[in-house]
C-alpha cells in the first residue's frame, strides 16, 4: 500500500471516530473538524492539506515492520494524530497563537473556553479511537495495554509541555535542561507512535523496545534540526525568513548552548531580553552563535541521535521481500527525510 492510500485510509479512521449527533450539538465536533483542516470559518465542510501525518503512518509501518497487519492498527493510528492535534489546540491557547497553518486558530474564533473544550473533546476521541482495535481483532488485553502505554505517552508529553512553560523568559536553562523538554513534549509521541504500532502487532518486548527507541531518536534528531533550520536554514527550505528563530527570540538549542558558553552570553541575553530585535542585533546574536560554535554542537548532537536511530532500526532484520521488510525500508526512508534536512 502506498504513502497515499495509507493517508486516505488514516483520514477516514479518524473521520469515524467522530459520532453522528444532534445539531444543536454538531458545532462542537464540527470546531474540531475546523482544526484538523476538514470545514471552514463558516463550519461549512472544506478540505485542507492534513500535513504529512508523520506520526500516524509511524504507528502503520511499526505495526508491519514488526510483523503484524497495518489495517489492523488504522484505529491506532487515527487515535495518535487526534491526540497530536489536540496538544496543538491546547498548544495555541496556551502560546496565545493567533493563527496555524496559514489560518485562524480554533480559540481565536470561538474563544478561550470554548476552544479548551473542543481540545478535551478531541483528546477522549484518541480514546475511543483505539478503543475501535478490538473490532479489527486485536486481542482485549493487546489493547488494554495500548491504551495504558498511550496514558502514559500522553503524560510525559504533559510533563514535556510543563518544563517548556516553565522555562519560558528563563535565560539560564541549560542544554541538557533544554533536551529533556524536547524529548518529552516533541520526541516522546514520535517514541510511542513506534512502540505502540509493534504493540498492536503483538511483538516482544524486545521489538517494541527497540521500535521505541528509534522513534524517540528520530524525535530528539528532527528537533534539533528544526532549531538548526530556525536560524540558519534557507527560506526556500524553510518557509520563513532567514534568522527566523532570532526575530522571534525564540529559546531553541543554539541559543541554549551560546548563554552556558560564548564569552559574550551577557550581550546575547540582554538582546533577548530588550524586546523585538532589529537587523543589526539579529546579526550580532549571529556573530555570538558562530564565535561559541552553537550551529556545530547542534550538528553534532542531532548527529549522534541521527546514527542511534539508524542503529536501533537495524536491529530489526525481517526475511527479505516480506511485508515487514518492505516496512523497514519505509521506515528508513521516512526517518532520512526528516532528519536529513540540514545537510
């Protein structure tokens, strides 16, 4: 099955996750479907582009390359984007965001109270989602402990969102102080994508633990990169204007690494802390970063997650030309093309 059938198939796992309702209570699933792309301002039906649905296909290709059957883990794979995008509706209250992907965010149009009940309702619709695996054959107790395992996924990622809050304006974290943050809030759900796909595919502990630790690397490299695309990628790769990350102040892993280290760091805080930065001071944080080696570090560390996932995945050795070795190149493949992007 190809990249898009598995999108279309993800997509309508999620669509029947949603329940036929009354109409004086359709409004609060269809502000949830506004979220995920699929009405417009209006509520009327619409189509966007959904994203990648990186962490969804993950769960498919786990679940094969583990040796199970991808169909059978569709509700999985529905229940993890849900919960993904209900960490981005809660995500843009919390960041007082006014606008994702190109349009207004679900709060900024119905407002703070509503747009924090649309998000719990999405988050017990990744519930039920993987509540529907039983109907596909996957064993009672396999899907108790998918649903223990995603619990425990969801609360790391709470954990993850904390740090990252309180960390907010505190120039003194450290990088180590920093990568815990990621690994929880960004890394963990890439983690258990993996874990819980070979999960429903019913494999040892062995293969789940490996699984997890390739998505979890994969998660720390992906972020670091992105840090690294913040400030010095090319806006035709990126999207964004050059230095991105600078104008913004945003506190990402280079600019973590020059306040422990750089020799001017008391000059690269005070621009931080004096508001919205103008050309020549993003051009002097740039100096800094480049003087202490921040862009190197950051290579060498998104390198050295880079090499664990790959060595994590190669553990996996399936017969050749059998579904889960196909899989394992899928995964090969995905996990190039999102943590390759700097080079």
């Amino acid at each position: 099955m190809t990249t898009s059938d598995n999108r279309l198939n993800i997509q309508a796992a999620m669509r029947a996750t949603f329940p036929e309702v009354e109409a004086r209570i359709a409004p609060f699933y269809h502000m949830q479907e506004y979220h995920l792309g699929w009405r417009d301002q209006h509520l009327a039906p619409a189509e966007s582009d959904p994203g990648k649905l990186i962490r969804p296909l993950l769960v498919l290709l786990a679940c094969q390359a583990a040796g199970g059957d991808a169909q059978q883990a569709l509700p999985l794979a529905a229940g993890i984007q849900l919960l993904h995008d209900f960490t981005l509706i809660h995500d843009d209250i919390e960041d007082d965001s006014a606008t994702r992907r190109g349009r207004p965010t679900l709060w900024s149009l119905w407002g703070l109270a509503q747009g924090i009940n649309a998000g719990d309702g999405m988050f017990v619709l990744a519930h039920l989602a993987i509540h529907r695996l039983h109907a596909l054959g996957v064993p009672p107790e396999r899907t108790l402990t998918v649903l223990r395992r995603f619990d425990e996924t969801i609360l790391r990622v709470c954990e993850g969102q904390f740090l990252d809050i309180s960390f907010e304006g505190d120039l003194s974290i450290t990088p180590e102080d920093y990568l815990t943050m990621i690994e929880r809030k960004t890394s963990v759900l890439i983690a258990g994508a993996c874990e819980l796909g070979a999960i429903v595919a019913g494999a040892s502990e062995t293969t789940v633990n490996t699984l997890a630790t390739f998505g979890l690397k994969v998660g720390l490299a992906f972020q670091i990169e992105d840090d690294i695309l913040g400030i010095w990628g090319e806006p035709e790769v990126t999207g964004k204007p050059r230095a991105a990350d600078l104008y913004r102040r945003k506190v990402s892993l280079p600019i973590v690494y020059a306040l422990a280290h750089a020799a001017e760091r008391e000059t690269l805080a005070q621009i931080y802390r004096a508001g919205e930065p103008d050309a020549a001071a993003v051009q002097r944080c740039l100096a800094i970063l480049d003087a202490v080696g921040a862009r190197d570090y950051c290579a060498k560390v998104a390198q050295t997650h880079h090499s664990a996932a790959f060595a994590a995945l190669a553990q996996l050795t399936p017969p050749a030309g059998t579904p889960a070795a196909t899989a394992v190149q899928h995964l090969h493949a995905l996990a190039s093309s999102l943590i390759g992007r700097n080079t």
